[in-house]
C-alpha cells in the first residue's frame, strides 16, 4: 500500500516533535549518559580519564570527594589547600573558570558554555556512584 505524502511527513514531523519536545524536558542529570559521556571524551578525555591518570587526574568518583585527593596525581599546592569538596556547584564554577575558584591551579582549560558544563557535571556524578 502507498502512504499519499502528507500523511508520511505529517507522521514524521509528528515524530520528531514528539522526540524534540521529550528531549528538551529533561534534566541534565536525566539526560542519556552517552551525551556526557562523548562530551566528556571530547571536551576533557585528552588530560583526564575516569579511570586512570593522564595530564590531569582520574575523575571516576570526583563527585563528592574532596578536592587533590588522589595519591596517585600531583595536584598543585592551591589546589590541595582549596578544602573543596566537588559537587555539582564547584564542578561548575571549576569547570567554568579553574583559576577564579582557585587561584594558582595548575589546569588553565574550562568550558564557556553552560550545557556543556552540566552535562559533563551529570556524567561525573553518574560515575561516581552518587
């Protein structure tokens, strides 16, 4: 049988609202983990890894825990010494501007925009097991 054409753009324009409009309610944190996870590949993947240290250190359970903790990576003096504990407010403001949240840091790299930030954030708190 054939569909007559407005009937098929019609459903698929139907479809694409129905996906759109379902996307955009979501939360960054309800968002699927494969969009995090490839931004976070993109974005940060070529210093850090979840599990093991790069340039900069593991992030798998960064969520929560306090900040140039892990004995395995240097951390900068600053950053030892910055008493954060990472959540999803000091994820975002390190991730917006490093120096500004802790002057002296050694990571000069951040990310302008704002969706980008929170999906990063949401995928690092996924990891974390919180």
């Amino acid at each position: 049988m054939s569909w007559p054409r407005t009937v098929l753009f019609g459903a698929a324009a139907a479809f694409v609202c129905l996906v759109a409009g379902s996307s955009l309610s979501l939360s960054a944190e309800d968002q699927p983990a494969s969009a995090g996870k490839e931004l976070f590949e993109r974005r940060c993947g070529g210093c850090h890894a979840l599990d093991r240290d790069k340039e900069g250190p593991r992030l798998r359970g960064v969520y929560g825990r306090a900040a140039g903790s892990v004995r395995s990576f240097q951390y900068s003096d600053a950053l030892k010494k910055s008493r954060i504990t990472w959540d999803a407010g000091s994820l975002e403001r390190w991730l917006s501007d490093p120096e500004l949240l802790v002057p002296g840091t050694d990571m000069s790299f951040h990310l302008e925009k704002a969706d980008e930030r929170r999906e990063i954030v949401a995928y690092l708190k996924q990891n974390s097991g919180r």
